[in-house]
C-alpha cells in the first residue's frame, strides 16, 4: 500500500475567493485536499493542515480577517497548530492568523496588524507582480525547506490592506531575532528596497510573510497558489517565454510551488 | 382576462391629456398610446401593479421596442459554432471538444451607462454583479469579466466630475469584481467631450460549460405543477423603475429623484451564492433534474418569472406575499419589479425543491449571510396562459402571461444628420520626439494600468495574459486541456462620430484583430449599442448604420477557414445615452471579441523579447488620420476614418493567427490608437513599462509623409520575427496574398525612426515610459 497522502483542508469562509486554485496548488505538489466550508467543522481536526485562503472573509466587515478569526472553526485550527499541523495563511487568510493571534503567536493575542496599504500609485486594492526573498535558511518553517536562503520568488499581489505594521517598537526586533520574518519584498535581483514599486504596500522591514515562533504557520500576503504553474507567471517573465509553446513546460511548476511541496515535506515528516 | 380583486385604475375613461398628467405624476414612462393598449390586451382597466408590469416590460431597455426590427433584419446570429444565439440572459459560442464532449463558452454584454453616471460606483458595481447573474444562470462556471469605459474630457469645462465619475466607476467596478473573485482580463478606455454628461459604462462576462449543461431561460418541458423558487437577497425597494429608467434621458435636475432607482450591491452575499448555486448544478446533474434558471435584473421578479414560464408555454401563479422582503408594507407592484441585487429565479420539480432550498438555506447558510436572505417557494408554474400575482390573499394581476413579455415594436424614422467633417492639412512638424511623446501621453493610448491594477486580474488562477500584457486577455478555458479563451472589447468613439457606419466596422475588426495578436481565432462577437435618443431620426440613423457596419464586418470577415460569419451572440441597446441639453454621446457600438486558442501554451504578448530580431509590418500605411490620436492631439478631428478592406482584413487576421500557431512570432501587436509609431513604442515599453530592447525603424517603405506614415491608424500589425523564421513568415503571408515588410530591428536602449536617410525620432526608453505610464493617471488626477 503506498503511504498515505498528506491530506489538507482548504477552509471556505463566507466571503473567500481563493479556494478553488489553492486546492489546486495543493493537489499538484502531490497531497490530498478538500475545500471544507466554515460550517463543515465536524471533523476538521483530522486534516493534517491547513491553507486559510484569500478574499473577504465575512466581507471585512469591522477589518479585514476579524471575523473569520473568531469562526469556531479557529479554535479547532489553532489546537491542531498547537500540536504542530502546519498552516498556511494566504492574503485574508494571512489576515485572519495575525487577527487570531496565531501570527507572530508571540503573546496569544492580537500584536500586529495589517493595514491599508502605503502606494503612491493606486490607493485602495492592488494587484500587481511583486518578487519576495527568503531572508532565513532553508527549512526555517514548513513552508520553505525547498527555497534556498536569499532565494527569490514572483508572486502576485492581490490586496488593499497588506501592510503589516505594529505599534510595539520591540516586536519587529523580536522577530528578526527569533527568524520569524521569512519573505521581504524584493527586486527580482533580490536587492530588498523600502519604496515603491518594490515594496508594494509600505508593509514595515518589507515584510511580506511571517511565521510563528515554531514555524508551522506562517500568514503570507502575496498569493502563492497564483504562482505555482509556469503558465501563471506574468507575460513579461522570462521563465514563461522560455515555454512558450510547451503545454508541458506551461503546466511545469513555478517557484511558488515550493511553499506547498515544503507543506507536504512537512506533513510527512512531522504529522503522518 | 380573469378577474382581479383590487381597484382597477380607470384609462379607458380618461381623456388623453389627463391621462399623461396622470401618468407622469405617478413616474410611469408609459405613453398615452402604450397606456390604452394595456387596457386593449387586458380587455379592461388595469390594476396598478399592471400598469408598473407593463411600464417596466414596455421600456426600451426590456422591450428593445425600437431597436429589436434592425437588429433581426441584420445581425448574423447564426453559425456552425453557436450553441445558443442571442435569446436568452447569455449567448454560447463553441469552445470546441474535450474528450468527446462539446463545451461552449458563454457570453453576456451589456451597459449600465445611466445609473453609473448618477451615482457611479453603485452603478458600476451592479454592471459588473448583473453580467455575472447573466452567465452564471446558463448553468455555467463563470471565468472572467472585461469592462469598456467611455468617460468625458478630463480636460474640459466638467473636468471635475469627470474625473469623479471615472474614479467611482474604476473603483465600483474592482469592489463588486474583485470580492466576488472573478478575474477582470480586459477592457479598453475612452476619453472625450461627447461623454461629459453621459459616461459608459458596459461590462462583459465570460463562463464554461458543456453544451449538454445548459440551463435554459425557461421552464423544462412538463413543467406544469413545478415550484418557482425566489432565491438571493431580500427584497426591498431598490432599483424600483430600473429598467424604466434606464430608457429616460438624464436632466441633472432629477439627479436626486433617480437615485431611488439605482440598486445597491452586495458582492459578499453574491460570492456565497455564485458557490451554492454551483453546488445546485452539481447536485441537479447528478440527478439528472430539468431546471429553469433565470437572472433577476430589470423588472426583477415579475421579469423573471413571467419569462422562465412563458418561454416554454405555461403561465404562473405567484403569491408575491412569500417573497423574502427586507422592508415591512412593501405594495404588490414594488415586490414584482424592483430590481434588489443579488436575486435569480429557479423553476423547480417539487421533488428536488428541498434539495434546492437546502444548498442554499443550510449549506451556505443564506440567511445567516444577509438579513432576510434564501431561497423561497412563491409560486407555481401553470397549464393556463395566465400570469397571475396574488398579494395578502387578493389577485392584484392576472394578465395574459404573452402581452406581459411579448412587449411592443416601433418602428422608429431615420435620417441621416449633417455630418461637416475636413480633412486639415497639417504641416511636417519640427520635433517629432515631441509628437510621438504627446501621442503616447494621450489618455486613450497611455498605459491604463492606473485602472486595471485596481482589479484583480489574477484570481482562479487561469489568467494565462493578463491584462495589460498583450491586445488581448487569455484564460485558460478548462482544467485538463489545453484550451485557451480570448477576449477583448474595442470601439473608437471619434470614428463613429465621423462615420457611425465604417466607426462600427473599425470596431469590429479591430476586436477581431487584437484577439488574433495573441494567437487566438475569432470565434465570436458580442455587440452593446450605446446611442442617444431613438426618437430623434438622427439617433435612429446612427443606431441603423452601426448595426449595419457591425453585421457587414461579421458577415465579411469570416469564422477561419469557412464563410460563415463570426456570429454575433449576445449583446445590448443602451439608448438615450444624451444630455438633458438634447447633446448625444458619440454612437458607440461597442464590441467585444471572443477568441479560441486550442493550445493557450502559444499565446504571445507585445513586448520585445530579444535584441537584434527583426520588426516586419503588415497592413499598407494609408492617408487614414480622421479620428486620430494624432489629429487631436493638433486639435483637429479630420474627416477620412480607415476603411476596412474584408478580404485583406481576414486574410491578414488569418496570417497572424496561422504565424503564432507555427510559433514564428517572438511578439505582435496590432496598430491602432497612436499609428505604427504608438505600437512600436508599445512593443519597446511592454505592458508593464519595463523594456529594455529599443528598436530602429525606417519608414522608407513608404511615400507618405513622415507624420502620416507614423501616426495613420490604418489597420495593421507589427512582428518581432527571429531571423530564422522570416522566410518562412514570408512563405505564408504570400500564401495569403499580403505583403510583409521589413521596417527595422529590435536594437539598442532606444527608439529611432528615420526617413529617408534622416533621424526624426530618437528617443531613450525612459521618456517613452514617462509619457506613456503618466497619461492615463493624470487624466483620472
């Protein structure tokens, strides 16, 4: 019998809209997955993680990510996380793990927030390609043991309130020290720039993930899961012209994928 | 007709000038004429709740009372390729077959011009959740959405609402698409002073489905006894008149009393019901269950219902006393045709309604999500040919359930207006660095990446162009196969006011054009008619000679390798589009164009991709400037818009298609707003502005003079062709009968455009980027 398939949960709150292509990432890094609506929590502790995608879960209502961080089904997410299931926070999915508390994770309560965005170009939402950096070791979370230190990668940004920022002046000194920054916004050389276009929201160091101190959950502003397929990469990448006319390439993975092949690594090694 | 148990409101009786006070006092747009043919198909007086059914199913915008005739008598609809025609809430085109199975892409095209330009985000934002109700109630997966903007001059007397009115418009449209999570893949803007008072606003949706999974319009065969189930939001007071007033001329006066009639959006509760409504398709298939499905929009449930059950030959019984209501003593007539977002109607065998009203009230918990919200029994579908409408135990209507959605036909006078348009006669300019930086500064050809980076264009994940990057937008269409859909939406509203018959043309091709630049075979168009008042013969006109042009374009340029035409499968009459000072805004057949790629992995963009690569142009450089960028930029309009040649056009849309398919080009792009020069510097700049490949041009394969050959909007394209493939470009344009020239190479950190053995452009890459990425956002400052 082959070994069984790391098995994720794609949580649907009211609201979302990234559901359906992070199932998708899911799948192709070779896991099982299933979108689970926030009233299906009857046994959604037997997933062995957890990918919170994005959208307007609970349409924002009072700030982006609030309600959904007190759905029930959280509470069940955070004792999984506690026994170290890996989860991924995408965009409002990011949202609503620093609203819970989860991220940074440091005092189980609300440290940071992430505010409207700082863009001297478009105020409100924006969507852009944007390229992070993996300013730890590989391995640092469970979402990076194939990305190398000072490795780069493109993703889209898809957001209006992306900005991480937080009014205690130590935290950012904290998380530098204990690693939990893991991709800054980057040039595609990887020089990490605080103006824009660079850093695309004003977020503080450049920070565009965080993990907590463990590093089995990590809440991520730019959307991975639009970035794990060749074909997915914008017109102007060079990877991408270098396929054209390749089904095969198109459909090959693109560096974001590694954030779910990492997840899968991690089940396996640590939950199954 | 049968009886009814409220007052009757005496016409029959009423001498015609007491009945127009009466009706205009009462806001019903019915005429004196359409009022007593109301009591002529009911045999009596009407009820008020009659009198509201018939205003709202008789106005232009529900009844295409005007425009219907010319559309019937001209329009090829008709095609192998077309699943469904332009009948129901979507047109089906043929996306082709995959594993045996034929699937169709579906389309719906429409304007929401009126309500946008009073209160624009809402009327943006209800464009852009109505177009979505449209496809998605075929029974499809809903994929992308464009939207095609006309604003006034941000330049001009009204500069300021101008740019409020975009700005709302911009952002209305990001809120409603970006929350419910469908992927805006295209658009085009338009700046000028004929849309001061009137803006446009038109949107455009796609979905998937297969052929065998469509759910119609209309009731399922034996569906006598089946539940009509109102589903979505509660209604309230909303959008009452909508459709009415879409059909009346905008008098800024009434700016506060038509806001009542503009619907309020709720793109939350829309996403949750977009997911459970697919859960129904899933569950109904399954089943094997015959459903009717239908988008609530103008007229709302009176629209909905009578058409779901008149479209298959039954009538209706409908206790509007069920309806889910939001407000405490709403009248029958309210209930019946306001138009509350976020509402469709299902006809439903009794037997599968408790699974229905399960996905919808327990699964994704409607009413927990919206005060009010769910899914409801109301009525039931008839054997009789009666729509009747009962409220709190009376019969408040019972109409012939045909007089209700049959609506009425005029048959509207055209003359043609005085039209004095010259041709200047321009000097050779000194500084051509100049003009083509103030060409690429114009609003209409700058980057509109200050609109579209407000819209997510990456969300589901299938954007395989997104926009901005090339002529067209491209998704891949089905997962598991190799399909490709492209779209993209065109119509230069200054050719339409030199020429409204060649304007729509222009448009036509130019879709067709800017969906084969990214390799793709135009499969389909749609056509939202945006024109000024039909009443007036020279409106009327206009509206004949764009749909005259549209339906010449569509027959000529024919679907690849066939004769048949590339059919026109759904679209709009937005009329009345003026001022209240009588002023119409330019005609504006917009159209969009729907392309097919079987294998989306040789989808190519504009930009330049490498150095010392050769440029080639297809498409003769004519004397073609009316219209122009560059003539407005002189402040002159000009009078000789380019003229589409069919058999060239198609045979050079046929070579761009057949040279992507072989791989042989590096990139393309097609040649309009701006001129040869405006695309080359495209090319240089890329849809994100950061090329780093110049190019050097000569125009001497030409004998016109210099700013003609730069700037003449002739149609055409320009290639990036590696060295190696030219030959074999050559070989198949000669196949086609076109002449492909060589006009440079892609080469250094510069654009430089000589003639006749002298530099007239020379400009750094950097100053393109300036003037091309600061246009836009300082017309929207």
């Amino acid at each position: 019998m082959p070994p069984k398939k790391p098995n994720i949960a794609v949580v649907y709150f009211p609201g979302n809209n990234c559901e359906e292509e992070s199932l998708r990432a899911v799948l192709a890094s070779g896991m099982d997955g299933k979108i689970v609506r926030w009233n299906q929590r009857k046994g959604i502790e037997k997933y062995d993680g957890f990918v919170i995608p994005g959208g307007w879960a609970y349409e924002d209502r009072i700030r982006a990510g609030v309600i959904a961080a007190k759905d029930p089904v959280f509470e069940i997410i955070k004792k999984e996380a506690s026994g170290m299931k890996p989860v991924l926070g995408i965009c409002n999915g990011a949202q609503a793990l620093v609203e819970c508390g989860m991220i940074p994770g440091l005092k189980n309560k609300v440290e940071m927030a992430l505010a409207p965005n700082k863009n001297p170009f478009v105020s409100g939402y924006y969507c852009t390609w944007v390229n992070v950096r993996n300013v730890q070791d590989k391995g640092r979370c469970a979402f990076t043991s194939f990305t190398e230190k000072d490795g780069i990668v493109p993703m889209p940004i898809a957001h209006g309130e992306g900005r991480y920022v937080t009014k205690d002046r130590e935290l950012l000194d904290k998380l530098v020290k204990n690693k939990q920054i893991i991709f800054r916004y980057s040039t595609k050389e990887g020089k990490i720039e605080d103006g824009f276009p660079t850093n695309p929201n004003g977020a503080m160091y450049g920070i565009a993930a965080i993990c907590n101190k463990k590093g089995n959950v990590m809440a991520i502003m730019p959307h991975p899961e639009r970035a794990s397929f060749i074909r997915q990469l914008p017109g102007s990448a060079e990877l991408k012209n270098k396929f054209a006319g390749s089904i095969e390439g198109m459909e090959g993975a693109a560096p974001a994928r590694q954030l779910f092949n990492s997840m899968k690594k991690y089940v396996e090694e640590e939950i199954l | 007709m049968g009886g009814v148990d409220t007052d009757l409101i005496d016409i029959k009786g009423v001498p015609d000038n007491a009945l127009r006070d009466f009706l205009k006092k009462n806001a019903v747009s019915l005429s004196v004429f359409e009022a007593r043919k109301v009591v002529e198909l009911l045999g009596r007086n009407p009820t008020l709740t009659e009198i509201y059914i018939f205003n709202t199913q008789w106005s232009e915008h529900s009844s295409y009372k005007s425009s219907r005739a010319v559309l019937k008598a001209l329009l090829p609809t008709q095609a192998p390729n077309v699943i469904l025609g332009p009948v129901e809430d979507s047109g089906i085109v043929e996306l082709g077959y995959i594993n045996r199975e034929r699937y169709g892409i579906v389309v719906s095209h429409e304007s929401h011009n009126h309500p946008s330009q009073v209160v624009p985000y809402e009327g943006a934002a209800t464009g852009v959740g109505g177009i979505i109700r449209d496809v998605l109630c075929m029974g499809a997966k809903v994929i992308a959405t464009a939207d095609p903007l006309r604003f006034g001059n941000p330049n001009g007397q009204n500069k300021n609402k101008v740019k409020y009115i975009a700005n709302e418009v911009i952002n209305g449209i990001a809120g409603y698409g970006n929350a419910v999570g469908i992927p805006n893949i295209c658009g085009d803007v338009y700046f000028n002073d004929s849309f001061d008072e009137n803006c446009l606003v038109n949107v455009v949706c796609l979905g998937i489905l297969k052929e065998k999974d469509v759910i119609h319009s209309y009731a399922p065969k034996n569906a006598e006894g089946f539940d009509i189930i109102v589903v979505g939001k509660a209604t309230d007071n909303s959008g009452f008149g909508g459709a009415a007033f879409a059909s009346l001329i905008l008098d800024e006066k009434d700016r506060e009393n038509n806001r009542g009639a503009v619907q309020v959006p709720d793109p939350f509760l829309k996403n949750v019901i977009i997911r459970a409504s697919y859960a129904v398709f899933e569950e109904a298939r399954k089943q094997g269950i015959g459903l009717g499905f239908k988008d609530m929009g103008a007229g709302g449930i009176m629209c909905s219902t009578s058409e779901l059950c008149s479209g298959s030959n039954f009538g209706a019984d409908i206790d509007l006393s069920k309806v889910n209501v939001s407000m405490k003593g709403l009248p029958p007539y309210i209930i019946a045709c306001s138009e509350t977002q976020e509402r469709f109607t299902w006809i439903s065998p009794p037997q599968f309604t408790k699974t229905l009203l399960k996905i919808y009230n327990e699964d994704f918990e409607l009413p927990s999500i919206s005060i009010g919200a769910g899914a409801f029994v109301v009525g039931k579908v008839t054997g009789q040919q009666d729509y009747v409408l009962r409220h709190e135990g009376k019969i408040v209507c019972d109409a012939p359930v045909k007089s209700v959605t049959e609506g009425i036909r005029y048959e509207r006078r055209k003359t043609a207006p005085k039209r004095n348009f010259k041709e200047p006669n321009l000097k050779e300019t000194d500084d051509y660095n100049r003009a083509l930086l103030s060409v690429l500064q114009h609003p209409n050809v700058a980057s509109k990446a200050k609109a579209y980076k407000h819209y997510d264009t990456s969300v589901m994940g299938n954007a395989v162009v997104e926009t901005g990057y090339a002529d067209a937008g491209v998704i891949k269409a089905v997962e598991g196969s190799n399909f490709g859909v492209a779209l993209k939406t065109d119509c230069n509203p200054m050719y339409c006011r030199i020429d409204p018959y060649w304007g729509a043309v222009n448009a036509v091709a130019e879709s067709m054009r800017n969906v084969a630049a990214v390799g793709a075979v135009p499969s389909a168009l749609t056509d939202c008619l945006n024109y000024g008042n039909p009443e007036k013969p020279e409106a009327f006109y206009d509206f004949y000679e764009g749909v005259r042009g549209i339906a010449d374009a569509a027959k000529n340029l024919y679907y690849k390798g066939t004769k048949n035409p590339v059919p026109v499968i759904s679209g709009n009459v937005s009329f009345y589009n003026e001022s209240a000072s009588g002023k119409s805004v330019d005609p504006s057949p917009v159209i969009a164009c729907i392309g097919v790629l079987k294998d989306y992995s040789k989808a190519i963009t504009m930009k330049l991709k490498k150095e010392n690569t050769n440029l080639l142009l297809v498409g003769d450089r004519k004397d073609e400037l009316g219209g122009s960028v560059y003539y407005e930029v002189n402040n002159e309009v000009g009078s000789v818009v380019p003229i589409i040649d069919f058999e060239k056009e198609r045979n050079m849309i046929y070579a761009v298609v057949d040279a992507i398919s072989a791989g042989l080009l590096l990139s393309c792009h097609d040649i309009s707003d701006g001129g040869l020069a405006a695309t080359i510097s495209e090319m240089v700049l890329g849809g994100d502005a950061d090329g780093e490949i110049g190019a050097e041009i000569s125009l001497d394969f030409t004998n016109l003079r210099a700013y003609k050959a730069l700037f003449s909007q002739t149609s055409g394209f320009v290639f990036e062709v590696d060295e190696k493939n030219v030959q074999r470009l050559h070989n198949l344009f000669k196949f086609y009968k076109l002449n492909l020239i060589k006009i440079g190479s892609t080469a250094g950190r510069n654009i430089l455009i000589t003639k006749d053995g002298k530099q007239i452009i020379n400009l750094p890459i950097s100053k393109l980027k300036e003037a091309w990425t600061t246009g836009f956002a300082e017309a929207l400052e």
